[in-house]
C-alpha cells in the first residue's frame, strides 16, 4: 500500500469512527453516554461557541469551493 493509500485509509477510517461515535452518542439511552454538543455546551461559553461555529462553517465553504475550483480547472471534470 502507498503512504498516500495508507493516509487516505487511516484519515477516512478515523473520520468515520469519529462521527459514528458522534451519532450513537446522541441517539444512545444511557445519560452516561454524552455527545460533543454536550460537552461543548457545558464547558465553552456560547459567544466563543459562536464565533467557532461560524468560523468552521465559512472555512469548509471556502475550502470546499477551492477543491472544487481546482479540480474543474485542472479538467478532472
């Protein structure tokens, strides 16, 4: 396997356990058993929640649209 096949694997690996865990979380019965919304409401406060919501969320637009920019300029579309 290439490092680039074995950082693409591990990545997507890591990425999808991540957000399955983030999901059982939140649909799991057990109060003991606590999704990062929790976490993250119960120890940053909300303005500083904000301000990092709002920052991921444009940085994933920007991100997404370069990739997308990229790939149809270099004609892989």
């Amino acid at each position: 396997m290439s490092p680039r096949a074995a950082w693409r694997t591990v990545f997507l690996g890591l990425t999808a356990l991540v957000l399955g865990m983030e999901v059982f979380a939140s649909f799991d019965g057990n109060p003991d058993t606590r999704p990062w919304t929790e976490e993250i409401v119960d120890f940053v406060p909300g303005e500083v929640a904000a301000v990092g919501i709002g920052g991921l969320s444009l940085w994933l637009i920007v991100h997404f649209a370069r990739r997308y920019y990229r790939k149809h300029a270099d004609g892989r579309e």
